[in-house]
C-alpha cells in the first residue's frame, strides 16, 4: 500500500466519525464510543505501525523548523503527522459534543464548532469554549 492509500482510507475513517458527530446528536454511544474511543483507537494503530516502520528512515526531528520541515519531507512520517491530527481532532470533536450535551448546549451551536474542529482543530474548540461561556453567562440559547 501506498502513503496516499492509506490517506485515503483514514480520511474516510475520520470523516465517517465526523458524520456521525453532526447527524447523530441524541444518540450517545456516538460521542461516547465510536468516535471518542473505536475510530481514535483505529487511527492511533495506523499511526503507531507507520511511525514503527518508517521513523528510522526519516531525516530531521523536532528541535527546529527547518528540521521538522525535514522530518516530514518522508511521506510516510508526513502521513503519520497527518493521521494524528484526525484522531486528535475527532477526539476533541467528541468531547466536544458530550460535553454540550452535559451542559444542555442544543446541537445547532455545537455544529459550527464541530465544523471548525474537523477543518482547523485548536479553532474549533476555542470557538466551542466561547460559545460554552456565553451559553454559561447568558441562560439558555433558543
């Protein structure tokens, strides 16, 4: 299998747990499971057998930019920097989701920041804290 096979499956793997988180709010084995735990997990053993068998090929390491920027120039360990992002991310976007449902926080607020999660990570859940804040401070949002 190639680096861009296996990006192709895990980006299907991920996106089917972000599809779950969006469509499937009421049901709470998504966020407490699938998507926080099963998909994670499937992704963290991608990760752990591409990092296992590729890192020792790899120039560069992590003590600049310049060699982190060479680090990746393997597409392998590019991959497994990538397939890290997606089970992090959907392990944010979960929590994410439980969390609303915690805090009584409707679905339709929690879709944005879910969106955002799923594209630019760290954005989404600072935007899911603001509105988790001002779900706080103002009452409850219609």
């Amino acid at each position: 299998m190639t680096p861009d096979q296996v990006f192709q499956i895990v980006n299907l793997v991920a996106l089917s747990g972000w599809i779950l988180l969006a469509l499937l709010p009421g049901r709470p084995w998504v966020a407490t499971t699938v998507t926080s735990v099963g998909i994670p997990a499937l992704l963290a053993v991608v990760y752990v057998a591409v990092i296992a068998t590729f890192w020792s090929t790899s120039e560069g390491g992590f003590g600049s930019l310049p060699q982190v920027a060479q680090l990746f120039e393997n597409r392998w360990v590019l991959l497994a920097g990538w397939v890290h992002y997606l089970a992090f991310d959907l392990f944010i976007g979960s929590w994410e989701a439980r969390d609303a449902r915690a805090h009584g926080i409707p679905h339709w607020l929690v879709l944005p920041c879910l969106l955002l999660t799923f594209v630019f990570g760290p954005a989404g859940w600072l935007l899911y804290m603001v509105v988790r804040g001002a779900r706080g401070r103002a009452g409850a949002i219609a």
